[in-house]
C-alpha cells in the first residue's frame, strides 16, 4: 500500500487529544510506524496482515500487535474486550474499505469503547477545490473509496457517531482530512448508507492498476523473448 510521505503537521493533532494512561486501539496498524504517537503501555495495534504484523513486532518489540480477522458479516468481532479503550486511532484506513464494512467496523467500535472515549482518524478525501491533488491521490493510493469529507461524516453518522473535523492537512498532492468522532447519546441510528466509488476512481483506476502491476510488465517480456530464443534455438 502507498502511505503517502508524512509532513511535519499530519499526526500533530494527536498530542492535543491523548493523554498518558488512555487505552489506544490502532485499527489498520500496518507495520507499526504510528506506535510511536502513543506510550507502549497504553497502546494495541490490530491489523489484519500477519506478515505486517511480524514486521511491527521486530521494529517496535515494546508495543503490543494483534492479528485480527476481517470483519465482514454481524456475527465477527474484533479481538479485544468491550468497553475498554479511550481512544481508536485509524490511519489511512477507511479508504481501502467499502462503506457496507466500514459500517460493520463501526459498530465494532462502538463495542469496544468506553463510555466518552472517541476514534481520531486521518484519511485523504476528495475536494472540491483540489482538482490535481484528487487526480494524484487516485493515480498514487490503491484504496479505492477515496471519498469527500462530507461522505466520511454522512457514514459515521449512519452508525451513531457524531464527527467533529478537525483540519485539513495538504502534503505531498494528498488532503489528509483529520477528524474526531464520538457515539451519539441518540442511541443506535443504523440508517442505510452506501457510497460508491468516485468518478475520479473510475475514470483512473486502471493508471492506478498499471503503476501498481505494471513494473512487471518489462520482466514478463524479457522471459518471453528469452524463451523465444531458447525455443528457436533449441528446436529449429
């Protein structure tokens, strides 16, 4: 997956929104390099790739990494306890997720944290006003459901949350939107939401998928022209 390069100001937010001692999930922890914003003590890491895991574990031995199984249906759970994290931080997540497991994930969430506890997320969405950025990030990122702000909001929504932006942080041709979301004392709305991808994703896509296949292309043709020298000499 392509993380893009990180500014200066892109976790920023997090040292005004975590304190020592709050209890932290770091959903789609990859290969670990978020750990660091949160004390070992405090912090677990869930992500779904095991090799990624290993990884995570050798270059951060003092943090806690667990694998954790794709939610796709009701009936899955996340491997953690109920009601007992202050904090879900997802990173450059949600993006590669359709909104019918986000909103599986959601309610996961829910599950898992405390009363008053909130999700602190940071995903690039599309703007508006940033035609060339939205152009790169769908040419650069596999997730395909890079979506507006307004679109992130409207799903969190639809499972009881309630969103509080934060800022937009421009970096290396990405808008990287980041947010906090707490359950709504409404209670569980669970209203129909669906998004799809964008016209952006559509139109690039297969630029995206060449970039991201496509440096075997010239391996794949020096094998065929050797083959086809060793065949024409070997038999003819």
């Amino acid at each position: 997956m392509f993380v893009p390069r990180q500014g200066k100001h892109t976790f920023n937010f997090i040292n005004n929104l975590y304190s020592k001692g709050e209890k932290v999930i770091d959903f789609g922890s990859g290969i670990g390099s978020n750990a660091k914003l949160f004390s070992p003590d405090d912090y677990i890491g869930l992500e779904v790739n095991k090799t990624r895991i290993l990884e995570s574990i050798r270059a951060f031995p003092n943090y806690n990494f667990i694998s954790t199984p794709l939610i796709s249906t009701e009936s899955d759970r996340l491997p953690v306890k109920d009601s007992a994290y202050d904090i879900i931080f997802i990173s450059l997540c949600l993006h590669h997720i359709d909104s019918k497991t986000c909103k599986l994930l959601f309610r996961e969430f829910r599950r898992i944290l405390k009363k008053g506890g909130c999700i602190l997320g940071i995903e690039p969405c599309i703007m508006p006003s940033s035609t060339f950025s939205n152009i790169i990030m769908n040419i650069i990122d596999r997730g395909d459901y890079i979506i507006s702000e307004a679109d992130y909001t409207a799903m969190y929504e639809s499972e009881s949350f309630n969103v509080d932006p934060i800022n937009i942080v421009r970096t290396f041709g990405y808008n990287l939107w980041q947010y906090k979301a707490t359950v709504s004392e409404k209670g569980n709305i669970n209203k129909d939401y669906f998004t799809k991808k964008t016209r952006y994703r559509e139109i690039i896509k297969p630029i995206n998928t060449f970039l991201t296949y496509g440096k075997w292309v010239p391996l794949i043709y020096i094998i065929f022209l050797l083959l086809q020298y060793l065949i024409l000499t070997f038999l003819y």
